[in-house]
C-alpha cells in the first residue's frame, strides 16, 4: 500500500493513459518537510510523525511549554509545515485562519472569513477541519461550509466556495440540520492538483466534490452520499489509487481523477450519531470504526467486492479517535467521550480479538511515534505510552489543559501541539525530526 500526495492537475483520460497520469503524479508527489504535520493525522494521515525521536519521561510538571498563545472557539487541530503553524477557529463573526512560527509562536498573518453557525447540540460554534496544507497553498473548511485556499506565505485568498450554497445542501436530510449535528467536519485532501471533499451535497451527484487547487473550478462530482465527520484518506488497494470516505450512511472508495465510484458498503445509521474516525487501509482491507450501537467493521477489497472480514460493537467502537495501525494490531479507544467509560485497547486486526486493555482509561486521540504513542485525553491529561502489542506501559503522564480538549494535537520537530477552546500551547516531547 502506498499513500502519497500530489502536485499534478489529473484530466479525465482514456485507460492507456491512466498508467502515465499515476507516475507522473507520483513523481511529483510533495516533498514534505522531515517533521511537518500538514494535514489531518500526518503527512500519510495515519496518525504516524515519522523521524521523530520523543523524550523517555517527562518530570512532573509536564513537558516544557515552548510557547502559548490564546485561540478561538472550535475542535479543529493544527496543521504544521515548513517552520509554521495554521491555526483555524473562529473570533466572533469570523471564521479565522492565523499563521504563525513554530518556533515562538509569533504571528505571521491572519484571514478572515464571515461565520454564521450556531450549533445546536454543543456550546462551541467554531470550525471542525483541521487546514490541510500543499505545497504553497492551505485550505480550510467551514463549519458551514466555506472552502477557501489561502497562499501559505501571504494568507491571501486564492479562491473560496459556500459549497452548502454550491450543491443546494441548505436544507433538512430526514430531519437533521442542514450542515449536520455538529457543523461540517470532514478535512478536505488534496490529491493530483485537486481539493477532495464530502460535501453531502443535496444536488444529484455532489456527495463527494473535487475542485482545481490552482483556480478553484469544480473537476467533478460524484455519489449521493451525505456528509460525515470522517476524513478521507489516499491509499492504493488492487493496483488502484483510491480516496476512501466514512461517509454518513456509506463506507465508499472514488477514483481521484473522475469522481468514479469504486466500491461501497453501508455503515452507520440515521439519528443524533456521527462517524468520525477516518478509515485505516492495511493492505487491501479497509478498517472503519464509530459508536452509537454500530461499531466497526473490517473488510477485504477484491477488485470491487466487499467481504467482512469481522463487523461488531465489541471490539474497537469509537466516537471519533482514528485507530493506529502498526504490526497488524489496531491500537485505539473503544468507548465515547460523552456516555459511560471509554478504554484504550489493542486489537489483533485480521481477527478481531482483544490483545489488550486499559479499562476506564478516558477518551483520547493518539499519535504514534518513535514506537511510542502520545495519547491526548478529552480531560487535558496527556499520556506517553510505549506502542505495545503485548500490554500497556505507560511511560509519563501530565496535565497540560484544563476544560475539555477535543481537538486533535499536531506533532512536529519534536513539538506537540494541543488547545482547549482558549489557548494554543506548543510542548516540547522530543528532538527535532531527522
């Protein structure tokens, strides 16, 4: 399997062509900087930060704190590239994306968009998507809906869409809000020059979206899927290069370059549920895990075909954590961050048996790095652990939040990025990447 991004604009082509488009686009995949984390869950968005090398143990007051700055309302996480930091949340009436140095947190530019959401089931009316950040160019999504690319080095619009407006979705899906529960919450990808979106559009064919990332013109449509709060990923199963979407009632895979469907199979369901984690590709199966009476389900893609490897609600159900995958074991949090308790759990993935467990552990997201994993819990704490399949072992352990932190940390050069709905903090939990 290989996952990679791309700077190539693709254009719809006859199959004797398809081979060229593929290694010309992976010829000139972007070269991402050692230790950048410019996207949702990394470079390969699979949670990873390569090249890192992270501390044994912290003292007991934490890991240094390199800087600190105040932020807005919001769950989006940071995105981290080339000696910046893309921060985006909302101040008032404007949804902001703000610039600043990795290194001190100084401000570099800031740009602003006008923001109208009022959430309906949390106390937070910020953006969701975490800014995915190619080459020059950063695009943020709304949680309304406003795509827009900014120029990395100025912050100047390049483009911008009310993709809500675009694919007539400003009304009711079988009773839920228009922009969903919680406001739109799938980070767009960018691959082969194009800005791939689950829009959840209600106009035919405008589930899932493509637009240039050069100009902003709309490539394709394709599907009728709805929105989720799952973020796609890239992968290549079967000789084919596929973006996959833990879509609202759908797990569904399209080709990059035309929007064609390549394969589906249901998951989730109606009602005040989300699907949050994005799918996790080994090898030719595709792992995609929610709660809400639901669950997970592993399946084998064979050319089109859907076969289950295993589907419960007993094994790795999780709110919204995206598992890491290592070593054919799937290690995450089973449980939700809203009812009950939640535990971390390591899970052999071609069987589906629990290898082991922390019961009552909290809810959290975990990134993995230097066969460590640095988990994040909703309550602040943050835990580094050894990346395990045999049993948990905890290595240190601090509170670096207070409230409730729900968006995803960054890391990057040996900094972890992490905020609750008021402040922005970078920690210091290793050496620069290599």
């Amino acid at each position: 399997m290989t996952r990679t991004q791309t700077g190539n604009t693709p254009h719809p082509a006859p199959n004797r062509f398809a081979a060229a488009w593929l290694l010309a686009s992976l010829l000139s995949a972007t070269t991402v900087t050692a230790g950048d984390w410019p996207q949702i869950l990394g470079e390969q968005r699979n949670g990873f930060a390569q090249g890192e090398k992270l501390s044994e143990s912290w003292p007991t007051t934490g890991p240094r704190v390199a800087w600190s700055r105040p932020i807005g309302t919001g769950f989006s996480g940071v995105a981290v590239a080339a000696g910046r930091v893309f921060v985006f949340d909302r101040q008032g009436d404007k949804e902001r994306v703000t610039a600043v140095a990795a290194d001190t947190g100084k401000q570099l530019w800031q740009s602003g968009f006008q923001a109208n959401f009022v959430p309906a089931y949390v106390n937070d009316n910020g953006p969701r998507c975490v800014p995915t950040v190619h080459q020059n160019r950063v695009v943020v999504f709304g949680a309304q809906g406003g795509l827009h690319c900014l120029d990395t080095k100025t912050g100047k619009t390049i483009w911008s869409h009310d993709t809500m407006a675009l694919f007539n979705s400003k009304r009711s899906f079988r009773g839920e809000p228009p922009e969903g529960y919680f406001g739109k919450g799938s980070s767009p990808v960018i691959f082969g020059g194009l800005v791939i979106v689950n829009a959840g559009g209600a106009e035919k064919n405008a589930g899932v979206v493509a637009f240039s990332l050069a100009d902003g013109k709309l490539a394709w449509k394709s599907t009728d899927v709805r929105a989720s709060y799952s973020s796609p990923t890239v992968a290549r199963i079967g000789g084919k290069t596929q973006v996959i979407f833990a879509a609202r009632l759908n797990v569904i895979s399209v080709d990059p370059r035309t929007g064609k469907e390549l394969f589906r199979f249901p998951f989730g369901r109606t009602g005040p549920n989300v699907t949050g984690a994005s799918p996790v590709v080994l090898g030719d199966q595709v792992f995609v895990t929610a709660s809400y009476g639901f669950g997970a389900v592993m399946a084998k893609i064979d050319g089109g075909k859907i076969q289950e490897s295993w589907r419960s609600d007993d094994i790795l159900s999780s709110q919204y954590t995206t598992a890491i995958a290592d070593a054919g074991k799937l290690y995450g949090i089973h449980g939700r961050q809203d009812v009950g308790g939640a535990a971390l759990r390591c899970v052999d993935a071609a069987s589906g048996k629990v290898a082991w467990e922390e019961p009552g552990f909290g809810y959290a997201t975990l990134i993995a790095a230097d066969g460590k994993l640095l988990i994040l819990k909703t309550d602040g704490t943050l835990v580094l652990s050894r990346l395990s399949p045999t049993r948990y072992q905890s290595l240190a352990t601090a509170k670096v939040l207070t409230g409730t932190a729900r968006a995803l940390p960054a890391l990057a050069n040996g900094r972890l990025y992490v905020h609750n709905s008021r402040s922005l903090k970078c920690l210091q939990v290793g050496r620069a990447a290599q």
